[in-house]
C-alpha cells in the first residue's frame, strides 16, 4: 500500500521496545488503518526483544502478569467452547501464532488434532514441552486439511495480508472454518487513549482492523464473515497498557473504568476492544 494515497491518522511512538515513532495512514475504502513504515521482514524481529512481551512468556513476576494468565485461563475456555460449537464433530485444527501452546494445549487435551506455527523459537520451546506439535511454516501443510484455523491476535503482526488470507484459504476444507481474533480501533478505548492506545502496537502490529475491514479483505478472497463476537476482557487488559503509556503507571481504578465504560457503550454501538470474527467459504 503507497501512504501517498491514504490519510494520515495518528503519529504513534513504540512505548515498549523502540521508543521510535511511527504514523499510521488510514485506507478509507477499506476502513483498515496501517503502519508506516513497515519494518522489513529481517529488522522487525528486533522489536519483539522485550522480557516484558507478554504473550511470548508464561511469566508470573508481576500482579499484572498473574491477572493476565488468570483472564488467559478463562479466555482459553471461552475459545474452546466457541470451536466445540461450531464444530460438534472434533476434526484437524490449526493455530497460527500458537506462541506458549496455552490454546493448542487445552484443545488437544479436548480432542482436537492439534498443529501450530509460530515464528518465535522462545516462544515455541515453552510451547514444546507441553506436547504441542508444529510446523516451521504452513507452506509444508497439505491443501484442505484444517477444519478449523484459528489466529488469536495473530493476523495484525502479519506483513502481507493477501497473502496470508489466500493461504488460509488454501488450508481450510471446504466446510471448515476460520477464527480471526483482532483489536478494533474503533472502540470506545481507542479512542479514549488515541496515541497511548496499546493495542496500536506498533510496529509489531502493521494492521488495525474494523469490523468492515475484516469483511471486505476476505469476501475478496471468496471467504464469507458469518458471526462476529465481543472479547469483553480485552478492554481492561488493553486500558491497564494504556494507562502505563500515557501517565507512567498501571492505574487499576481508572483502567478498570474506562474497560467497563468500553464494554458498555459496546453494547449500543457493537464496537467492543476486540473482535473474534467467524469466518467460512462463501459457497457454504
């Protein structure tokens, strides 16, 4: 995408690794928001080297970590009981960005015949010891072998995005399905902390997603957006970050306030923190 021909939307510094800045360009056709510019495929893993990048440890240090793992706990269920209803009959399943193994975990332990993919070694060898099986990448999986292929908060760190919707396509049998996990940049809480939002991320998020995005950029690839859900938690997690960045501290209260004011006006305007969006072949 050329940011000549989009709008500028926000400056946004990297608070948690770089401290670089960086501007986000708005695609309005699209309603999709991205990073610019991107880092390459060689320099970006230089910004994912931070102890405190949460989804790459099982860490406990901190009362955040603990509330995090506990929330995660009771997320994992919930994703669970999403693909055991979607799926009554427990088939192949595919988890892109697996990270630690929580969810491929628990699903193989529910009976589901579990893969992932995950580009952090780090990541992977926690993931390992719990029995989780990968693959180095989804170019070595067969076509049409995934009832299900899930990418819980996976497909923003994504550098091409066509790219990455067509392999999912190729992967997935024909009355499969694909579960995409994303933040929403419009939300209450994003706008709420504008250039302190955390789930801006960047530049490890190169995408910010919306509801009309995410169905627009798969009808293009003959995939159809069939339910979308709220992640209610989402919205305390991402506004205890937020409050780090903007004032230098974890302000629980405020956070907890401005989480809760997200998740209500939610309901009116079905504009939650985050999304999972189901999504299935068009034909079906």
């Amino acid at each position: 995408m050329e940011s000549k021909k989009h709008k500028l939307f926000l400056t946004i510094k990297d608070h948690s690794v770089s401290k670089e800045s960086f501007e986000l360009y708005r695609d309005e056709t699209l309603d999709l928001v991205y990073t610019h510019p991107q880092p390459s495929e060689k320099v970006l893993p230089k910004y994912y080297e931070s102890e405190d990048y949460i989804s790459h440890t099982d860490g406990k240090r901190s009362l955040f970590e603990k509330a995090y793992h506990f929330v995660k706990n009771i997320a994992l269920k919930n994703k669970l009981q999403l693909i055991n209803g979607l799926h009554k009959q427990k088939g192949a399943l595919l988890d892109i960005g697996a990270g630690t193994g929580e969810f491929l975990s628990v699903a193989n332990e529910n009976g589901w015949n579990c893969f992932g993919v995950e580009p952090s070694e780090k990541a992977k060898a926690i993931a390992l010891k719990k029995g989780v099986t990968f693959a180095d990448t989804t170019l070595q999986l067969e076509d049409h072998s995934f009832d299900v292929i899930t990418m819980w908060h996976v497909l923003e760190h994504v550098p091409n995005i066509e790219n990455q919707i067509k392999e999912l396509k190729r992967l997935l049998k024909p009355k499969g399905t694909i579960i995409i996990a994303v933040p929403n940049f419009n939300s209450f809480d994003a706008k709420q902390y504008g250039v302190f939002w955390a789930a801006y991320d960047v530049p490890r998020h190169l995408w910010h997603f919306s509801k009309t995005a995410i169905k627009l950029l798969f009808q293009k690839q003959g995939l159809e957006l069939t339910q979308i859900s709220p992640m209610k938690f989402d919205a305390f997690y991402v506004s205890l970050l937020s409050e780090k960045y903007k004032t230098g501290n974890m302000n629980f209260v405020k956070a907890f306030f401005i989480g809760l004011q997200s998740n209500i006006k939610a309901k009116h305007s079905l504009e939650y923190s985050s999304h999972i969006y189901v999504i299935k072949n068009a034909k079906n």
